[in-house]
C-alpha cells in the first residue's frame, strides 16, 4: 500500500468497532504524515517490522524489528508520536529511506 509516497507492506490490523478499508486507509495515511521523519532513520533505506497498538490518545510501540538497532530505536520513536486515529493493534513492514534501498531490504526479509 503506498500512500503520499509511504509505502506500507503486509499491513495487518485488528480494528475495533470495524473500519474495513476504510479505516485501514486512515490508518495507513496517519503514518504517511511522519514519513520524512521515518525517512531520515534510514537515508540508504530500510524495512522495519513493527508492531504497535493504537490506545485512546497513545500509540504503544510493541516492537520495532530491523537488522540495524539504530534505525529501529529510531522508528520506534517516531511510531510512539504517531496519534492514534482508532483504537486497532497492528504490524505492518515499513519501506524508509531512499525507495530502491528499502526495496532490497524487504526483499532480503
């Protein structure tokens, strides 16, 4: 899924009270705000695994999974400014930094 140019893989999330692909999409569109952020974790790109939950007004960070630990404790702090648009508990791969960088990371997960 790519939205404002995030690219988002493998996106799976338990909403509650619904949602569908519509929540799916406004979910997926609030991480797409912090992109130049998640971007400057991994300039050569990257493609963190992360698992986190979406709580009231806070987003708890349940494990951010990358091979380098920098740019995961990098994701994880911007994940934990991310403000929840719904209550949900999700992972998802994120691609950061420069595209094909990210690109070869994902593939070699």
């Amino acid at each position: 899924m790519d939205v404002n140019g995030m690219t988002i893989m493998d996106l799976q999330c338990r909403l509650s009270g619904g949602g569908g692909l519509f929540g799916s999409m406004a979910l997926v569109a609030t991480l797409a705000d912090k992109k130049k952020a998640f971007d400057k974790c991994a300039p050569k790109g990257a493609a963190p695994i992360v698992r986190w939950d979406f709580e009231g007004s806070k987003t708890t960070v349940l494990d951010v999974d990358d091979p380098s630990e920098q740019v995961a404790a990098c994701v994880e702090k911007i994940m934990n400014k991310v403000p929840p648009t719904m209550k949900a508990q999700c992972r998802a791969m994120l691609l950061v930094g420069d595209k094909s960088g990210a690109e070869q990371a994902a593939a070699s997960r």
